[in-house]
C-alpha cells in the first residue's frame, strides 16, 4: 500500500532555533556554556549545520593534516574543529582552526575563546553564499585571526587570506600557510580528492 502525502506523518517545519532561548542568553552566558553547533551572530543564536559529507571529509582531513603538520614541525599547540571563538562582533565556530602552544597555555580550557584562532579554515558548503564567507573571512581577521584558508571543494579552489593580500590555489597547485603553522602545505587535488 502507497501512503499519500495526507496520511504521511507530519514534519515540523519550524526554524531549529526557538526566539525565546535567544531572548534569554546572553552573549556572556553564551561564552560561558556554549549551545552545541550554535553560533551568535548579529545577536541571534545560529544553527551551524550544513555540513555535507564531502565538507565534512574535507574539514576530517585538513584537520589530520595540520595536527600532523604541527606534531612533526614540533610547533606545538592545537587543532580544533568547530571550536567557539569571540570575534569583535559574534561567536563563531570555524570548521578548522590552529592555536599556537602560547594561547594553549593561556586560553587552553575556556569554553569559548575570547577572540579568533591565529589560522582558521573555512570549508564552503554548497549552501554558502560566497559574499557571506569572505565577510566572515574578514571577521576573523579583524578579531586577532592572522590567516584564513577559505576552501571551495566544487571550485577546487582554495584562498588563504592575510591582512595584506588574498591568495588563491586552484588545482594543481599546491596551497601553503603564509603567517601560522609556518612550513605547512598541501597539494590542493590531494585536499580536496
């Protein structure tokens, strides 16, 4: 028997994010005890869920590769994934991103990071407007980040951005870190295979 769409359950169609919990949190009590995959920006609670599964294997991998990068260098520090850091103006929760041992040391276990990571890795989902994640690019270096990997797997493009100049690897090419994480790179058709 074929169920028609009437006799199909119901699916709640109302936005993940209730306006009363972000009516009620504060960007301090946010800080404090972070919303699991929730970012604040503009003042409203916002759901971070449009990974895919190659978004999703893209961020496994340049997180494996930077962490091994950092422990063979013997750079120290940490690799994290979707971690809250403060800019000046949200929180938000970069797909990738490095701390140097220094910051470790001082921010290593508060629950949200009072500003940007030092490196930060975007992976650009097919949901993402372009213009939306070059202002946040911008974002994060505007709050202490020194170097932003914007990755476009459709594209097969990679930008790594600093506060002087945008650089782009497409593929064939092989990207490397310009100011964190010095020595690390990364052929782009192996990142983005």
């Amino acid at each position: 028997m074929v169920a028609t769409t009437s006799e199909l359950p119901k699916i709640d169609e109302t936005p993940a994010i209730a306006t009363s919990l972000s009516d009620n949190l504060t960007l301090e009590a946010f800080m404090t005890n972070p919303p699991e995959n929730m970012e604040w920006v503009d003042g409203q609670l916002v759901e971070k869920n449009d990974m895919t599964l190659k978004t999703g294997r893209i961020q496994s991998n340049l997180s494996y590769l930077w962490k091994s990068y950092k422990i063979s260098s013997d750079q120290g520090g940490e690799v994290y994934t979707e971690s809250p850091c403060r800019t000046n103006r949200q929180i938000r929760r970069p797909d990738v991103a490095y701390l140097t041992p220094e910051l470790v040391a001082q921010f290593g276990d508060v629950p949200t990071l009072p500003h940007s990571f030092p490196l930060v890795a975007e992976i650009v989902s097919p949901t993402d407007i372009a213009e939306d994640v070059f202002l946040k690019a911008q974002e994060y270096l505007a709050s202490s980040c020194q170097e932003v990997w914007l990755v476009f797997p459709e594209s097969r493009l990679i930008f790594v951005m600093t506060q002087e100049r945008i650089l782009t690897f497409k593929s064939g090419d092989t990207a490397s870190t310009q100011q964190v994480l010095l020595g690390f790179s990364i052929e782009v058709d192996r990142l983005l295979a």
